[in-house]
C-alpha cells in the first residue's frame, strides 16, 4: 500500500469518526453532574469569541462578563451569556449520556428584558432553524445566525 493510499484512509477515518461524533451546528460544552448542568468548556474563550461574533454579525457590543448552563424556561438548558445590559442565550441539550451540547450557529439578545426568564430564548420546531421567544414586556430581541460558530474566533468549529 502506498504513503498517499494509507494517509487517504487515516483522513477518511478520522472524518467519519468526526462526523459520527459531531453534528454540524452542535458542540459539547457541558455535562449532567449530580443531576446539575455544569459548564465544561473554557469560559474565557467562549466570552472572548462571542463578543466578538456578537458585534461581528449584529452589531451588538454585549460585554458579556459571564457565561453559564441555565435550566431553560420550557425545560431543557440555555447557555447563558450576561453582560452589564445584556442577555444572550443559546439552546442546549443532552446529547449522548450526561453530554451536553449547544447550537451554536443560533443566538437571542436583548437588554429589553435581560431579567425574565424565558423572554428572548431561542426555540427550534423541528430541524435546526429557530426563532426568538418574545419578550412579555414586548421588548426588543435580536436573533443572530451564523453559517459557522459564533462560539469560537473566526466562526470554525
């Protein structure tokens, strides 16, 4: 067998385990432990990245200072992102096991009703196109989507 032969079959081999492991617009960012949602990624990184995303693609300059799983309104998880002003959250749900996992192609922000719980969250109806729960004070709610991550720099994966 030939160099090029067996690097091609390493390659395909490690694209389909990626694949098997990893939908597109999906990553794992937390875990179930002792029945509590509890952030696993690097807090710092996904601040940084998605400040810039934020004001990259909607112009919104969040100064996010935290990041966090919250358990959502209708039952599920948010990743919550919390900022002086404002609000950002992202779907979460438990994958494989104790994962859990975000969309991260998809985001909801306000400063309109930053404090309500279940205004401005993201809710998908089948597939991985989503909208924008309403704020109840009928206050503003941006929905941000992107084509790659807008949890990490340069939108890869």
């Amino acid at each position: 067998m030939s160099r090029t032969h067996l690097i091609l079959i390493v390659f395909l081999g490690l694209t389909a385990f990626s694949c098997t492991h990893a939908q597109k617009g999906w990553l794992a960012i937390g875990e179930i432990q002792d029945g509590k949602a509890v952030l696993t990624a690097d807090k710092t990184e996904l601040l940084r990245a998605y400040n810039q995303n934020l004001q990259r693609f909607s112009g919104i300059n969040g100064e996010f200072t935290e990041v966090s799983i919250e358990t959502a309104a209708q039952g599920g998880y948010t990743l919550v992102f919390l900022g002086k002003a404002y609000k950002s959250t992202f779907r979460v749900e438990k994958a494989d096991g104790t994962v859990l996992r975000v969309n991260y192609t998809i985001s909801c922000t306000t400063s309109d009703c930053s404090q309500e719980t279940g205004g401005c969250e993201p809710r998908f109806n089948g597939g991985d196109r989503g909208n924008c729960s309403p704020c109840s004070n009928d206050g503003e709610c941006t929905k941000t989507v992107s084509s790659s991550s807008l949890l990490s720099v340069g939108g890869k994966e």
